[in-house]
C-alpha cells in the first residue's frame, strides 16, 4: 500500500462521513413528512453507511499501522548497511581508528654512520616493511608509518634518498603506530633472535613503547582501478 492509496481511502472515509451526516438530518427532518417505508429505507440505508465507515477507519488504522512499520523497517535496513560500510570502511583503511597498541620509533644508532658513500639511507624500504609484516604476523589491526596509512595496497619502496609509503616521501626517523595488544606487538619484535635483535646489526635502533590509546589516521591517497568495473546486478 502506497501512500497516494492511503490518502484516497482517508478521503473516501470522510465522504462518507458527511453522507452519514446528511442522512442522519433527513430522517430526523420530521415523521409526518417522510413515508414510514422510506424512514426504515433510510434507517437500514444508515446502518448500513455506519458499517462500511467502520470497515474504511479499520482499514485506515491498519494501513497507518503498516507505513509506520515498513518506516522503521527502512531505517534499520539503513542503519545495518551504514554499519557494514563502516567496517568496510576500517577494514579497508579508509577511516580513522583508535585503540591500544605500540609506538616504534627507528633511527639509525647514535654515532652509526646513518648514510653511506652512496648516499643512500642507511634504514632500507626492506627493512621498513620487515617491520610492518612482523607487526602484522603479531595481531596488529592497523599500520601507520609517519601518519601513512598502511593499506592492502600501500606501496614502501626506495626512492633517491626517501623511502615512499603511499607515494608520499618519507625521511627517517620513522615513528610506526601499530594497534594491537601492545605486550603480544612488544615482545614478539624483542625475541631473541628477532627483529629488533636483526636491526641492531645494521646500526638500526628501534624503541618500542606500550600505548592504552593509539590513533592512526585514514588512507587519504587515490584508489585507482585498472582492470575492476562494478558488476550490474540483474
């Protein structure tokens, strides 16, 4: 039922209404004037009106009743797929997240020859995304290097004397926020044997400090598509 429809029924409901009413004077004008088979024509024809009004205002009732819910019908469906795009949206990168987790800052060691005769960082693209898979294999739920969002399709790659995460040229120190359980993220980069342990060979320091809260910023670069086109529902 549409609303137009539920408009036409609310218009009949009220001519009826002044049917009823006009019948209503015309039997009440006076017994001596009208017939006595016509004043019980009338009065069946009355009943008969009050009936089919009562059917029409239950009708009414009903149709109220079933816009109203068809409305919170919609809005649930709206605020179910509003929180699906939300988490697409935080699974995907593409809105800011909080949470606990851990701070790394990575510099070359004090006194470390920091560039070499290449003039080349002495922390590698390597290295970096070492870093960001070891966090990840931990339990981290988001990345950011510099304020670099870390995404699926995120690219950390030499370029002259930068490292570029997201196209953007990044110059050490490099400060990585990770959200995790910050002890599991901590402990698994200072495993004997492990990465921290494998950076400090090459001059690499990495410090790590536990966080309750963390915020790490939304993917802000370009999605392009080469090859994927939405597909036409049928």
């Amino acid at each position: 039922m549409n609303r137009a429809f539920f408009i036409s029924i609310s218009f009949a409901t009220i001519l009826l209404g002044v049917m009823l009413g006009f019948q209503f004077r015309t039997t009440s004008a006076g017994d001596n004037i009208v017939p006595r088979d016509r004043e019980q024509e009338l009065a069946l024809e009355k009943k008969n009106l009050v009936e089919d009004l009562y059917k029409l205002q239950t009708e009414i009732s009903d149709l109220a009743t079933k816009l109203e819910q068809a409305g919170i019908g919609q809005r649930e469906a709206d605020e179910a797929l509003g929180r699906e795009l939300a988490k697409i949206k935080r699974f995907a990168g593409l809105s800011q997240v909080s949470g606990p987790g851990a701070e790394l800052l990575v510099q070359s060691r004090p006194g470390g020859a920091g560039i070499d005769v290449f003039d080349v960082p002495k922390i590698t693209d390597e290295q970096l995304l070492k870093m960001v898979n070891e966090l990840y294999s931990a339990g981290s739920d988001a990345i950011a290097i510099n304020g670099q969002r870390i995404t699926a399709i995120s690219e950390i790659r030499l370029a002259g004397n930068h490292i570029n995460v997201n196209g953007i040229p990044l110059s050490p120190p490099y400060r990585i926020i990770a959200i995790g359980d910050a002890s599991v993220l901590k402990n698994r980069l200072e495993l004997k044997g492990g990465l921290v342990e494998y950076l400090s060979e090459y001059d690499i320091l990495v410090q790590i400090q536990e966080k309750e809260v963390v915020t790490i910023p939304a993917f802000t670069g370009e999605l392009y598509f080469d090859y994927a086109k939405p597909v036409k529902e049928n």
